[in-house]
C-alpha cells in the first residue's frame, strides 16, 4: 500500500477509536438523566460490539432502552461483524452485532452462538465524482461493480458509465477503490452481491468478511470508508443506508434480479426481504443470504438481515435475563419506525418472530 493509502487507514483507526469512545459516552449520559430504579426492575451491563453498519441502530436502542430500564447499561461499539462475531463466541462481549450470518463454517468453528435476526439493511455503493451532483443516482450493474473492485476499470470516463448514463458527462479521472481493511459485514454482503453475478469475481475473490482485494486501500469501518470516499475525488466505496442518510451521500441504483436499477431505502430493503420470505422454504434459523436472489421488482439487490450473534450458555440466570430483556424490547418496541426507519433501517416482517423467538430460547 503507498504512503496516502497508510495516511488513510491511519485516520480510518482513529475515527473508529472516536466512535467506540463516544458510544461508551451516550450510554453514560443516558444513564446520568435517568430515575431512580426498583430492585426487581432488570439490571446490569450489556456490551454490543461489531458491525458498523448496524451501530446507528444499535445506539438510538442503547440509549432508550436505557431510558426506560435505568439500571441497564448498554455499551455499543462499532468494530466490525468479524470482531462482534469472534468475541461474542469467547464471552470478551455480551451480543456480538454481525451483518453475516452464521454460514457452516462460522457454525463449526463457533458452536455455542446463535444468530438473532433484528433488523434488515443493506450494502449501498457511494461515489465522489466531479460535476455529477450528490442528489444523482447513477445507473450501475452488480458486473461493473466488481470489475472496478478487481481492477479492470480504473478510470471514471469509461464507455461503461456513459453507456448506463448518457445524461452524464464523466471526467478523465482515476477511480479511487475503497474497501474495508477489518473484517466486516457489510464487506461480506458487498462480495455475496458480486459473487453471484460475476464468475470471475466468484473464481478470483468470491465472498468474505476479509477478502484477498485485487485492488484499492482499506480502511477501518464504515466511518472511515466515508471519509475516504467524501475527501477523494473520484472515490467509490460501499456502505449501509443509514450511513448515507446520515452524511447526504450519492448512492448507485444498482440493477436488480428482476431487471430493475432501485435505489436502496427502507421500502426497497424491506421487498427484498419480504420477497425472499414470500418464495417459501426460508430456513428457520435464517442460515441463508438473500443478496441478489430474490424475485419483487422494486427488491435493493443486496439487502440483508442484521443479527445480534449470542452464546446459548451464558454465566448465571442473571445475565441470560438481561440479554433476554433488552432483545425481547428490540424485537417488539425497537422495532418502531423512530428507530428502525429514521437510522435507515427496516423492521423485521411479522411473519418471522416466531421462529426469531425460538432462536432466541436457544439463550440459556
């Protein structure tokens, strides 16, 4: 990696280190304004760490679950679905926030988590391009996606752009690749969407939490990876809707199974789920990526299900309780549009809580 690239993953850690400082802040502020609590009201210190996608959403919970359960801690970081997954299954944290879900592998190599579903979101791709507005939805294709990721387009005034956006007038500019250097959700989201509509992306890269790059400079979060796309000309990276509507950034309306270029937001993350849902044979524990393949024409082609990874075996009835307690509150009144919706989320379907709770009883 050259010196800008060092530069850049060098602010990329800091930011981080600022976001995981300051989620520990909100949670004790919260808890400075916060009445006075019952003795068999629930009690406690809860730590969620992992995904960055999913902190916004993580951070308004923490904060009003704390509201209502003033002898609740909630502590939220955000520092990627690989460390949330990893440390959740060595007991370092309680709740491990994972964009992934458990594959076979991650089931064989961590047998005492269980992966809770709580919300749906999804992998959007920004860009920084002169003389094409922010408020401007680029037409892109999973394909041309990941031949820029893998090098072989390289330059902003590529036929490929004018061909899907003849409106436009493109500059002879370097396209600066951004991806995630830690292990991460959304990263894995990003490359199920490639790997199954490039094989060549599928037999070079395939999909990870940390893939082998072909090209660009990683950085640490998603904070970082808009950082990096907001201060490059000519940048593209990836990130989670509520990240977008939280820095106003252009996001591509990527093409869609069905034939269809849909910009990602709450309603086209929910048909996509609500599509996959509706095909019938969903498994129960919800061990299966709806990324790409899913019918409804206005489905956001790589939406995904978020989850709070658990271990089944926790140290005392005590902390079960509290876990129990504060997931029961996500899964019902979490689940509102002023905290879904309004962090660039959409709520889970009524239709799956029923086996979410079952995955949830695995919680002993």
């Amino acid at each position: 990696m050259n010196k800008s690239g060092k530069k850049k993953m060098l602010s990329g850690l800091i930011t981080v280190s600022a976001v995981i400082g300051l989620s520990f802040l909100v949670s004790g502020c919260a808890k400075s304004k916060a009445p006075a609590t019952s003795s068999k009201a629930p009690a406690g210190t809860i730590t969620i760490s992992g995904s960055t996608m999913l902190y916004p959403l993580n951070s308004v919970w923490a904060v009003e679950y704390h509201k209502l359960n003033p002898g609740v801690t909630v502590s939220v970081a955000g520092t990627g679905s690989g460390f949330g997954i990893s440390n959740a299954a060595d007991g370092n944290i309680t709740i491990g926030a994972s964009d992934a879900y458990l594959t076979k592998s991650f089931k064989k190599r961590y047998p005492d988590l269980v992966n809770v579903p709580v919300a749906l979101d999804d992998a959007q791709v920004i860009y920084n391009i002169p003389g094409i507005p922010n408020s401007v939805n680029l037409k892109m294709t999973p394909k041309l996606v990941a031949e820029i990721y893998m090098g072989k387009i390289n330059n902003w005034d590529n036929p490929a752009f004018k061909k899907l956006n003849p409106q436009y007038k493109f500059p002879n500019l370097h396209i600066f690749v951004v991806h995630r250097a830690d292990a991460s959700g959304t990263t894995f989201d990003f490359t199920s969407l490639l790997t199954d509509t490039s094989k060549a992306w599928a037999k070079k890269v395939g999909r990870s939490l940390s893939p082998d790059w072909p090209t660009g400079s990683g950085y640490l979060g998603s904070d970082a990876v808009v950082a990096a796309v907001k201060t490059t000309s000519g940048g593209i990276g990836y990130v989670g809707l509520g990240w977008i509507m939280e820095y106003h950034l252009a996001s591509a309306a990527m093409l869609n199974k069905a034939g269809n270029y849909v910009i990602g937001s709450v309603k086209t993350i929910a048909a996509a789920g609500n599509s996959a849902l509706s095909a019938g044979g969903f498994p129960a524990d919800f061990d299966k990526s709806i990324v790409w393949n899913v019918s409804a024409k206005n489905a956001y082609p790589d939406s995904n299900f978020e989850f709070w990874m658990i271990r089944k075996k926790q140290p005392n009835a005590s902390t079960t309780k509290s876990i129990k307690g504060l997931v029961n509150w996500a899964l019902g009144p979490g689940q509102a549009a002023k905290y879904t919706v309004k962090t660039g989320f959409a709520p889970l379907p009524k239709s799956v809580m029923s086996n979410v709770k079952k995955l949830l009883a695995q919680v002993k």
